[in-house]
C-alpha cells in the first residue's frame, strides 16, 4: 500500500488522513488493514480532482494520471450503469472505465487505460 496526501492538507488534516488510510482510525479502512503486505509509506503530492457529470479524474504529477467515464445504460445511454451491493463498503457504485488509468512509483508501473473501473460518492466522519 502506498498513501498520497494532498498538499493542500493542514500537517493536522495529513496526519488524521494517514492514520485513515492505515486503519489506526478505525472505521473501514481497518477491515482491509490486514490484506496489507507492505506499507510503501505516504508521500505528500500535489493532487487535482475533478467531478465533471459522469467522468472523475485525478492527477498526482510523474506519478498518477486517472480519468474514468460512466458506461452508459443499453435502454437509455444517457443514464449511467448502476451496480448495486457489488462491494462490501460501498452499496452503490456507478460501472465506469478507464479513459486513462496510468500510475508509476515505488518500482511499479501499470497502464490500466480502456479496462474497467468504478466510482461513487461516499462520506466517511468519525468522532
């Protein structure tokens, strides 16, 4: 597992976010905690996002490039295809693919472009 935090996070904020994503929070992202072989550490990165109607992208600069695009419904494609209790912390997800979908570091470099992919909206709060 390797973590990004954006650099646009208060030094408090990437603490709590990798505290998160380690599972030391508890929450969800304990239950997958022990899937994890090695942890390649966090790196604090620029990172863009942007929610553009039924296309997400992310950008890390030299490391992640990620654009995926809603598959569109069979009876009506301007509806999205929706897969419902398809993941165990997520009920819904929209079937997306990858337009772009490269990632390179830590010794690994894949290019995923034009293979399947999802998204959803999710919100996560702890006390």
């Amino acid at each position: 597992m390797a973590a990004y935090l954006d650099d646009k996070a208060s030094p408090k904020q990437q603490e709590s976010l990798g505290a998160i994503f380690t599972g030391a929070a508890g929450g969800p992202m304990s239950a997958l905690a022990p899937l994890i072989k090695r942890n390649l550490g966090a790196k604090v990165v620029p990172i863009s996002y942007r929610n553009e109607g039924k296309k997400r992208s992310a950008r890390i600069p030299q490391i992640l490039e990620a654009v995926v695009q809603a598959v569109p419904g069979s009876a009506n494609p301007e509806q999205e295809v929706i897969k419902r209790n398809a993941h165990p912390l997520f009920p819904e997800l929209v079937q997306a693919y990858g337009v772009t979908s490269r990632y390179t570091d830590h010794e690994f470099r894949w290019d995923n472009t034009g293979k399947c992919a999802d998204y959803t909206s999710f919100r996560w709060s702890g006390g």
